[in-house]
C-alpha cells in the first residue's frame, strides 16, 4: 500500500514538472524577415537567447513583400515582421494586418562581385553600366515583385540613364538577363560564387557581410541619400499590389527599413520584449551598424498613437503631410 501511495505520488511530480516543462516550451517568437536582414538578426537572436533562454525563436527569411503574402495570403502565424522598405508593411500590412510601423535601419545599393567576375578589373562608378551591357557579362537582380531589392534595383537603373545621360539604357538593361532574376537579392549569391553569373545588384550591407567585392555608385542613384529624395521620386516602378490585378506605383526613395507586430501576434508580450532589445542603441542597433546597416533610431512614425508604450521611445512624431507612396 506504501509502495503504491509513493508511486503515485512520483507519477503527480513527473505530471507537474512535465506541464511546467512544456510551458516553458511555449515561450516563442516567430518572425518573418527580410533576406538582408539574416546576418544581424541571427546575431542578435543569439546575443537576446543569452539573456532569455527560455524563449525559442524561429526566424523565416525571404523578400519583404513575400514576407507580407504569407500573413496575408497564407494566413500564416507571424509575431514580428522586418521589411527592407518601410513602405512594404505601410502598403500590404497597415491597417488589417499591423497598426504601426517602426523604421529602424538604412542601406545602399552597390554592384556586387569577385574576383573571376569578367571585365571586373576595369569596372568603376563611370563605366559599370557599360560593363553589364556587354554581350559576354552577365548580371543579376532580384524579382520586383517579390523583394525591395529588385524594385530598387529597376529605380537604380532607371536613375542612371539620367546621370549618364544614355537614353534607353534602362529598357535596355531590363531586357537583359531575365533568366537571373531570383525572389530575393540573397539567392544570387550562389550563382556569383559559382560563377554562372558575374555581378548582382545588391544591398552594400549583404556585400560586406559575405566578404563580397562591390562598387559603390554615387549618391544621385544609390538610394542611400534623404537629402536627395525630390531626385530619387523622378523615376518610378509598377509591383503587384494587394489583390490580383492591382498594382503599385513605386517610387524612388531613400532605403528605409521598417518593423511591426502582427495584430494576430501569438506571443506578442515577447515580440514587445525583443523590439525593445532589437532597437536599444547598445545592444540590437549596435550588432545592425557593424553589420553595415546604419540606424535610424529614432526615427519618425505617423503611427505614434497605436505603438505599444514600451516601444515609443524609439520613435518621434512625423508632423509631415502624408504622402501617397
């Protein structure tokens, strides 16, 4: 009888510390990413684990705007969602799915390659859209649909047939290539490395943090500088837009990354918690900077009034007009 109370009293323990165990297992974070966002984000989840090591985070890279589709169009469950364009979450996300927007981050564009890459030991800032144009080069952008990267990548193109005065050299490099245009900018990587293809039009952060060679183009087309941003809008691009059959008008800007938490978050306590970390000058935005991609903390919002408290000292009000994008 003694045998039997004390087995079933271990039985209630083993049942405790096995309800406990498992909650603990429901502490998660899901985020969906952008591709060059990989490299910072997987540091800093590593260095945010250290100081909560109950949480499990699951991270899911790919093009912004496919980031979006999959919350959208899949109903899939998603905590924080990082977009290379502000605008991705303004435009597909706000205000069904997400009630505010954080941008945190810039980036440049650059032309990417190696050491193999033909015609590399000529290229400069003066003559790299004549290299990319020759018969035996060949080059590479992501799809606009689907990623910033390729929609900025179209705009770069389109400013340059301005700064080098070469009418008809955008529809031109359009038309070239269009077997190597991939979902996102981080899958050209490997056909640069393998060489099946010898440049990419890439973030300059992406460059840096895979040890690539890039060109850096001037300010009047690399979309890095706000000051320039009445120049920027000159030029513009058609993506896909929130129904079949809708489009966007897209134009010419500064890179600006942004963030928000999904309306339906699961675990939205904890994806607070992380922004908080992700966006602290000393800890998140430090691992972003030297990682190539400079802060913008704080930064401006329209949406000051519906973002959590814990996160509006990352923010200041934008007293601007609203814009049509």
């Amino acid at each position: 009888m003694l045998l039997k109370k004390l087995i079933s009293c271990l039985v209630l323990i083993a049942a405790i510390f096995s309800c406990n165990s498992r909650g603990e297992e429901r502490e998660e974070l899901i985020i969906f990413h952008a591709g060059s966002l990989s490299v910072p984000f997987k540091e800093i989840v590593a260095e945010y684990q250290k100081e909560n090591p109950g949480v499990t985070i699951y991270m899911e890279s790919a093009g912004s705007r496919q980031c979006a589709r999959k919350i959208t169009d899949l109903d899939r469950q998603c905590d924080i969602m990082a977009s290379a364009d502000y605008t991705v979450i303004d435009n597909l996300l706000i205000p069904d799915y997400a009630d505010w927007n954080i941008k945190f981050a810039a980036n440049e564009m650059a032309i990417v390659y190696h050491e193999k890459s033909r015609s590399s030991d000529q290229i400069n800032a003066d003559n790299w859209f004549k290299i990319l144009m020759k018969k035996d080069v060949i080059f590479g952008r992501s799809n606009p649909d689907f990623d910033p990267c390729g929609y900025r990548s179209v705009l770069t193109i389109k400013l340059a047939e301005d700064l080098y005065k070469q009418p008809g050299l955008a529809n031109k490099m359009l038309e070239k290539d269009l077997n190597f245009i991939r979902p996102k900018e981080v899958d050209l990587i490997g056909l640069l490395e393998t060489d099946i293809i010898d440049y990419i039009f890439l973030y300059r952060s992406v460059a840096e943090q895979h040890g690539l060679k890039y060109l850096l183009l001037p300010d009047s087309i690399n979309l890095n500088n706000p000051d320039l941003a009445d120049y920027y809008a000159t030029v513009n691009v058609d993506i896909t837009g929130k129904r079949p059959g809708e489009t966007i008008r897209k134009k010419g800007e500064a890179m600006v990354y942004g963030l928000t938490i999904i309306k339906n978050s699961p675990n939205k306590e904890n994806a607070i918690k992380f922004l908080t970390y992700l966006l602290s000058a000393e800890k998140g935005m430090a691992i972003m900077e030297k990682n190539g991609q400079q802060s913008l903390v704080p930064s401006p919002t329209k949406t000051l009034n519906t973002i959590p408290i814990e996160l509006k000292p990352f923010v200041a009000e934008d007293i601007r007009e609203t814009t049509v994008q």
